[in-house]
C-alpha cells in the first residue's frame, strides 16, 4: 500500500517526463512504419489496377453489345 502512495505521489508531482529511443529502436521503428506504407501504397494501386481492368471490360462489353 505504502509503494502505491508513493509511486502515485512521484507520478503525480513530477514535472516533466523525458522519453528517449535508442538508434537501434528508432531504426526499427522507422523500419516498420515504412514497410507499412509501403505495404499500404502496393496494395492501393493493385487495386486500382483491378478496378480499371474491370470497367475497361464492362466498358468494352457494353460497346461490343450496342454495336449489335
């Protein structure tokens, strides 16, 4: 109960908290947000090239049938 109170009242008037990263986590860090986005980008333009290919066959599907 006594190590509570106190852990409490050190967080409670402590001014200022100072967070450090080390190189090595930092890098891994930077490492994993990048490959996230570059994950995010790869996946986003797949599926764009889905879509296009998709309409340009429905597109062609429609003209092919008015020409009939």
């Amino acid at each position: 109960m006594i190590c509570l109170l106190f852990a409490y009242l050190l967080l409670a008037f402590s001014s200022a908290i100072i967070l450090y990263i080390d190189p090595g986590t930092g890098s891994l860090i930077f490492q994993i947000l990048s490959a996230i986005a570059i994950a995010i980008l790869f996946y986003f333009s797949r599926l764009k090239n889905a879509l296009v290919k998709l309409f340009k066959k429905t597109l062609n599907f429609l003209s092919r049938k008015n020409e009939t």
